[in-house]
C-alpha cells in the first residue's frame, strides 16, 4: 500500500512538503527565520510595485505637461519655413490617424518691459487651431489664448517669464527679432511693442521661463515670413503610434521629391528623446536596487531549508527507508521553501497593489497626520504624488520573486535528498 502512496510522485512530495511547512517546530528559531522571510519578500515586492508605480505616475504627468505645449507630430521645411501649409494641412487631416492640426511659426526673440531683458522662443499661433493640437488653453493662469488676435498685437507669455521681466497683464512688452533691417545709420534690430494679455503654467520650467505667444499674422509681419510658416502641429488618436505614423506621413510628402521643398517630420518621442531614456533609465536602476531586497528576503530561505534539513535528518531516513528516493526528498523541501515564497510574494503584491491604488488617498493622510509635506508647492511644480499602476511591471515583479525564491530552495533541498539514511538513524 506504502509503495502505491509513494508512486504518486507528485502528491507525496506536496503532502509531506505543506505538513512540514504547517508542523509546529521544537525549534521556534526555525520559525521565526521562516516568518521573517516571508515578510522580507513581502515588503521587497510591495515596495517595488509601489515605486515603480510612483515613477510611472511621474512620467505620465510629466509627458501629459510636455504635450501641453509640445505636439505629438510636426511637419517643417528647409530653413525654418513652410510654404504652402494650407494644402498640406487639408492632405495630413485626410490620415486616418490624425485628429486636428495647426500651423506655427517659431523663432528666437528678446523680450524687454522696464529694466528687464529675457531670451525666449516665440511662437505664433493660430488660437482656434492651436487648442485643438496641445492643452495649452487649459494651462492659463491668467486670461484666455483667444485674447490673441491678428493687428493687435497682443502676447502670453509663461508665468515665470513674466516674473522675470517684472510685467503684468496689460502691461506693454518690447519684443526684438534677430534680424535685423537696414537703415541710412546701418543695420538695426527690429522692435515691436506687444500687449501682455495672458499667462500660462505649464509646470515644466523650460516652457514657463521660456516661451511667448503672439498671433501668427503679427509672428509673420514681425519676422516677415510673408504666406510662410515654420511649420505644421499635428494631434494624434494614439500618442505612441506617433513614431509609425510620422514616417507614413513623410514618405508620403517627399512623394515624388522635390528639390525645392523638403518635408521633416518629427515626433514627440524624438524631440524629447534624452529626457524620455533618462526617466526610463532611473525607472530600470530603481528596479535592479529594489530587486536585490527580494533577493536578500528570498535567500534568507537558504538558512531556514538547511536547518529545517538538520531538523529533519531522522524523518527523511524513515522516508527513504520506506522507499522514498532522493528526488521525492528534494521535492518535499522545495515545496516547503517555494510555499514561504509565493505567501511572501503574494501578500506583497496585493499589499502594493492595493497602495498603489490608493497613494492619492494615503500620502495626504500621513500628511496630516505627521504634519509634513512630503512635495511642497512653493519647490516642486508637481505637488501630489502620481500613481500609475501598470499591471506588466506587477507580472514582471511576482515573477521575479518567486524565481528567486524558487532558486533558494535548490541546494538546501539537494543537501537534503543527499543524506545517508543509515548515518542519520546511527544515533537516533
């Protein structure tokens, strides 16, 4: 009957494995190594999700408030300029792919009100068009984009910008182009007075310490770019077809080439490539360090398998006296140790799952609570902490453990398998 129990390879080993595992020691310090690397994965499992989740919700904000201002495609031609923008306009709306688009001009300028002088992008916009490619409408701090229009020459600029120069709403602000137009006393710069009439905060200091919109007829007649523009903003459906789409678009446009005007199409991912890898790098480091708290907790199964083994050394001879062989012993106490694993890894991952979920809820609370801010809105544009819970990262993590954890258990459980039945009841 004993040998019809053993030949079920499969259950005798799990039996004997989780009635080891539920077994009250006579060494309680087995125990408490056990429980301790239980809670170590746990915690190392939790924390991973939880900060990868963190990073994530970092990048999406950030990515959202680039794309405030930036567009996910653009369209330019030779030297800065565009010609015939209208036709190629009406030509992307036809994608399938394309959701609205808007033509620019972009150019260096300075900017003077009082005693201030500041360098910045000026970019001339069409207000209609331009909301329907970027967020930027729902960034102002104080009036509207549509306070934009062509002859009047009026001007929003970033908050920090106009903190800067010191200028308000209302306020009269000289804008100077780089070219210059000659004159009988020679060459000097041209000079136009613009009307502040709004302010945007994007919370990205590149863009609110840096950039100026004006309408783009006063962009064309300040930089004199005639029916021209520097290019072409498109808004996707799908922000990270973007790169796929771009070279559909411009093979399609440089289709047949032509020698007097050249399309270039560039992306979102492109324009701000370094800033995306060094997040995504930061993201990968963070995830190699905090793994390496997994396999601490995971190896410390290693200690509790080889004194569970020592425990051990009179029932595994019985075992193997009644026919038992060494495999079926490696199996038992791989059981033993992978079962400390996967309750460690699972508790962990609900654990950093549910805060995960929940991180908007829990920083304000500690918050109040310890009376601290953990991002304070006088230093950090981004003042909540952001979650974003990408259940990819949750597989990769409980699969990493439990591997790990997995893995301790090999050589204890081969030490185990290894011990001569008649050395071990010697003394017994």
């Amino acid at each position: 009957m004993l040998q019809s129990v053993v030949s079920k390879f499969s259950t005798f080993e799990l039996l004997i494995g989780l009635r080891y595992t539920r077994a009250k020691r006579k060494n309680h310090f087995i125990s408490f190594i056990s429980l301790t690397s239980m809670v170590g994965i746990a915690l190392g499992v939790a924390a991973l999700i939880v900060v990868l989740s963190v990073m994530n919700g970092f990048q999406k904000e950030l990515r959202t408030r680039i794309l405030g201002v930036a567009s996910h495609l653009e369209i330019t031609g030779n030297n800065n300029q565009l010609n015939g923008w209208q036709a190629i306009v009406d030509s992307t709306l036809k994608q399938p792919h394309v959701l609205a688009s808007a033509p620019y001009i972009s150019a260096q300028g300075m900017l003077s009100y009082d005693q201030g002088v500041q360098g910045a992008i000026i970019r001339g916009v069409l207000p209609s068009a331009e909301n329907q490619v970027a967020d930027l409408g729902k960034h102002m701090k104080a009036g509207q984009l549509s306070n934009l229009r062509a002859g009047e020459f009026g001007i929003v600029l970033g908050a920090d910008l106009a903190y800067n120069l010191g200028a308000q709403i209302g306020d009269k602000v000289v804008v100077m182009a780089p070219q210059g137009q000659f004159t009988p006393t020679g060459v000097v710069p041209r000079l136009k007075q613009f009307t502040l009439v709004g302010l945007f905060q994007i919370g990205m200091y590149e863009y609110d310490a840096g950039l100026a919109l004006i309408h783009i007829d006063d962009a064309a007649k300040l930089y004199r770019m005639g029916q021209s523009v520097s290019g072409v903003r498109l808004k996707l459906d799908e922000l990270f077809d973007a790169p796929t789409i771009s070279t559909m678009i411009a093979t399609q446009l440089n289709t047949p080439p032509d020698p007097n005007q050249q399309y270039f199409v560039t992306d979102w991912t492109q324009q701000h490539a370094n800033f995306f890898k060094a997040v995504q790098m930061e993201k990968r480091v963070m995830f190699i360090i905090l793994t390496l708290i997994v396999a601490v907790a995971a190896f410390n199964i290693v200690s509790t398998l080889v004194m569970a083994v020592t425990d051990k050394r009179a029932d595994i001879a019985i075992l193997r006296t009644l026919g038992a062989s060494p495999r079926s012993i490696m199996t038992i106490f791989i059981v033993q140790g992978a079962l400390i694993g996967i309750i460690g890894t699972v508790l962990g991952a609900l654990f950093g799952i549910i805060i995960a979920l929940n991180i908007d809820t829990i920083i304000p609370l500690i918050e109040r609570l310890f009376h601290v801010q953990f991002l304070a809105k006088d230093v950090y544009y981004i003042s909540d902490l952001p979650s974003d819970l990408v259940w990819s990262d949750v597989t990769t993590i409980v699969i990493v453990s439990l591997i790990l954890s997995l893995v301790a258990t090999l050589y204890p459980s081969w030490k185990a398998s290894k011990i001569n039945p008649a050395e071990a009841l010697r003394y017994e």
